[in-house]
C-alpha cells in the first residue's frame, strides 16, 4: 500500500503560503467562515451546499494555500485579511496565538480528529490571546519536516508495519468476525432483511438501507427501510417506502434522501421520485422523472441530484437528468458518451465519474468525466478516463478522500471480481484486499469517515444480508518537535 494514501501527518508548523493565491470567491467566501469557526454543516447551510461540497472547497483550498488543517487555514485568513484580528494588521509577521475564531477552529478540529481516532489538538493557553507568536522561518519548516520525514522511516524501518496494522472501528463496534484473515475487513451486524438491487445513503453516520429485492422473484421486490447506526452496530426499522421498487440508488441532499424510479413487482419502470426526510421520519413525493428509469447512476452535486443512464424497459440509455430540489424540477442535461445501465456514479476531487456498466450484451470498461460547469450547451462536459482494467456492472461504487473504490461486479457467479480503487489524479487503477464472498453484485456501497461499508446484495443470484466495513484510511500522528 502507498504510504502517501494511508498516512495523514499532522504538524503545529505552517508551511509557506502566498498571499497572491487564486483563491476563487466561492472559496475566499468559504474560508472566511472556516476562520470565524463555523463547522463543516453549519457551512453548508449558510451557503445553501452539502457538507460534501464543503469538503471539496475545503481540500482546494488546502491545496492553493498549502495549509494542512483548520487551525492553519484560520491562520491563513487572518494573515490575508479576510478576518480582523483586534490590534492585529491584516498582513502582520505576529499574530495572536489564538483568537475565538481560532479556538473555535482548534476545537472542530479536535472533536473531527477525536471522531477519527486521533489524538487530540493541544488545548490553547487561557492566556494565549495576550502572546504573539512569530510565524516559523523556512530553515525551521525544513528542519522539522526532515525530523518528521526521519522519524516516519524509523517507525517503518523497525517494524512500523506494526503500527500501520488497522485500528478496529469505533469501541461500540469492537470483536467483529473477520470476513477474511485480514483486519481491514470487518463483519458487522447483518441487514435485517436480505436484498439485492437497494438504494443505500448516509444521513448523520448512519446507513439507510431502501428498498430492494429479497429473492431472485421480482414478486419479491419490496418498501422495506432500515438504518443502521455503526457506533452502536445496530438496524431500526423505518416507515416503509411508499412504492416498493428494486434497482434504485439514493442520495442526500439538504438533510433529505432521495430515491428516483426503480423496478416494481410487476417488472414496470416507474418514474416515481420518492423523498425520505429523516427528521420529520416521513415520506413524500417529488416531481416525477422525465421518463421511467431503473439501473441507472446516481450522485447528490454541489446542491443537486445527476441521474446516469438506466434502463427504461426496452433498451439502455445514454441520458443524463439533472434535478433541482429547491425547484423540485428535472433537467435533461448533456448525454453520456456510452449508454449504459448498472453503472456506478461517484463524485472525487469536484469531478463526477461514471464508471462501468451494462449495455445489453456485455459488461462495460467506460470510465467517463462529466463536469456539470461545463454542460452549458458550448463545452463538451465529458472527459474519458482510463478504463477499468475488465468490463463490470452493477457493483458498488464510493470515494474516501478522493479514492475510488470499487467493490463487486455481476457475472457468472463462479469467480470473484477483484476490488479496485481509482486515482484520478494518476488516472490510474489498482487492486486492492477483497473479502471471501464470491459473485457479489447488486450491492450497496457508502463510505462513512475512514469506512467504507458494503451492504446486501447478492451472492451467486441470491440475496444476502451482508454488512461489512473496510478501512480506507490510516491516521499516524508524530510528534512535534518544537
């Protein structure tokens, strides 16, 4: 495994910024809330986004200012000006140790760290605010990422494997059976009710499992809804789904999950858009689809649902649906370069890939880009990328930390397909550890933090109950040496 993808390193030292960074508004607008504390959801409802969204600007902003947390970020803005410091000037050499907006951010990115498994922050002076500090030399950020960097080989060097060994998911969740020899993957509670072809989203940590199919019947197709809450690794039962559909995707957006279309018990494909609003624990309806669609790509973008493809009871499309749910209006949008259902959609580093696929008579390697931005009738808003390393569908597809992985694929049931993740930046494929269930399809696949959680599906054209966590993502922490 890449030590760059699995170690996150974290330094009190801020690295060199400009101050001339190309920062866009959006993202000025974004870190100046950063800096006056404001957390991730309370960002996203001040700015009518996702915290997805939030994610996103927050990683570009990283990357153009070369800071590597909270704390750092809010230094930055202050330095830049965008928030006043009190007897401070906005492009001062000293700053305050710490501020209310600072601690603030000090203590979101404590309670972020402590959910992750991190050590805590140091807890700021009560006297801080009176003692400016000098902002680090350059010779001192070298020196003390060269120590950082020596000390990482030394732990790796003599048996730091140890150390990179995976941590179990959170105490409530602890003396699992592993699904295979290796610790990444874990066997949790099982689905309440097995099926196959369900909407799964994430609302708050907690997994939501809609709908589906419990047998190969599609008499069998039900409303059923459970969630699972993975700190206490236990299923509820919710109202049911109105319509009891099959071969459907969920999505959240603005604290709602989202269900289009899907294929009922008599094999129709309805255009039904069905709402489920976890805090009210009801259903209603939204404005129906262009047209009936099952099997299709679905992923919740900057505010807004993209549907891909599908198939509409005759034949697999190539249409892209965009919905506004502050409209509750459907769009056509730009098509896809490859029609295709049971593909697998997913959103990493602001970009949408659609990935995979079935077109009737085979599976699909497509690997397409679609940028919405540039879906305004002048720009072609489709990219493609690297293919799949062999044709595959109806698996699931999900990103942590921008990584895509992909867990399953249908087939003929007598070999596993091989779980691969995708670097868009390499624009590169490479495998990964795999669990003992062979033929896994029609499943669903939901990253929560450094997790990535399988639920359902089927194994050899049964349905199954399966609920497995995978961790994507290691933390280390080195000390600081000051």
């Amino acid at each position: 495994m890449n030590l760059r993808k699995v170690l996150n390193v974290y330094t009190e030292t801020i690295p060199s910024m400009s101050e001339n960074e190309s920062l866009s508004d959006r993202e000025r607008e974004l870190l100046r809330l950063v800096a006056t504390g404001a957390s991730n959801k309370e960002i996203a409802q001040k700015l009518s986004i996702t915290t997805n969204t939030v994610k996103v600007h927050l990683r570009n902003i990283f990357a153009k200012t070369g800071v590597a947390s909270r704390t750092e970020a809010t230094l930055y803005a202050i330095r830049i000006g965008l928030v006043q410091v009190e007897g401070s000037a906005a492009n001062a050499q000293t700053l305050p140790a710490t501020t209310p907006a600072l601690e603030q951010a000090m203590r979101v990115e404590r309670d972020a760290q402590e959910q992750a498994g991190l050590a805590r922050l140091p807890a700021a002076p009560e006297n801080a605010i009176t003692q400016p500090v000098p902002a680090p030399s350059r010779s001192t950020r070298r020196l003390v990422l060269a120590i950082a960097f020596g000390i990482l080989l030394v732990i790796v060097i003599l048996g730091g494997f140890a150390l990179l060994s995976p941590k179990s998911p959170p105490a409530a969740l602890a003396s699992p059976a592993p699904v295979v020899a290796s610790s990444r993957w874990q066997e949790r509670m099982a689905l309440p009710t097995a099926r196959a072809g369900l909407g799964v989203a994430v609302y708050e940590n907690q997994i939501y499992a809609i709908a589906g199919q419990t047998s190969r019947a599609i008499t069998s197709t039900t409303s059923t809804v459970e969630r699972y809450n993975p700190a206490s690794n236990a299923w509820e039962n919710l109202p049911d789904k109105p319509l009891a559909v099959t071969d459907v995707s969920a999505a959240v957006v603005g604290g709602r999950i989202y269900v289009p279309g899907g294929r009922t018990a008599t094999d129709a494909v309805t255009d039904v858009l069905e709402i489920y609003d976890p805090k009210e624990n009801q259903w209603t309806r939204g404005a129906a689809l262009p047209a009936a669609r099952c099997a299709y790509g679905l992923v919740a973008f900057e505010g807004k649902l993209y549907l891909f493809g599908g198939w509409d009871g005759s034949k697999y499309l190539a249409s892209v649906y965009e919905y506004d749910p502050t409209q509750n209006t459907w769009h056509e949008r730009a098509p896809m370069p490859t029609a295709r259902g049971y593909a697998g959609a997913v959103v990493a580093g602001g970009k949408i890939f659609v990935i995979g696929g079935y077109a009737g008579d085979q599976a699909l390697t497509a690997n397409e880009e679609y940028l919405p931005d540039r879906d305004n009738g002048r720009d072609n808003p489709w990219t493609t990328r690297a293919p799949l390393p062999a044709g595959r569908y109806a698996m699931g597809v999900a990103s942590v930390a921008d990584i895509v992985y992909v867990v399953g694929s249908a087939g003929d049931g007598k070999n596993a397909a091989p779980l691969i993740e995708y670097f868009y930046q390499q624009d590169a494929w490479q495998t990964f550890e795999s669990p003992a269930l062979t033929g896994w399809s029609h499943l669903g696949l939901v990253p929560i933090e450094r997790y990535l959680y399988v639920i359902g599906g089927q194994a050899d054209q049964t349905p199954v109950a399966q609920n497995v966590a995978y961790q994507a993502l290691y933390s280390i922490l080195l000390p600081v040496i000051r």
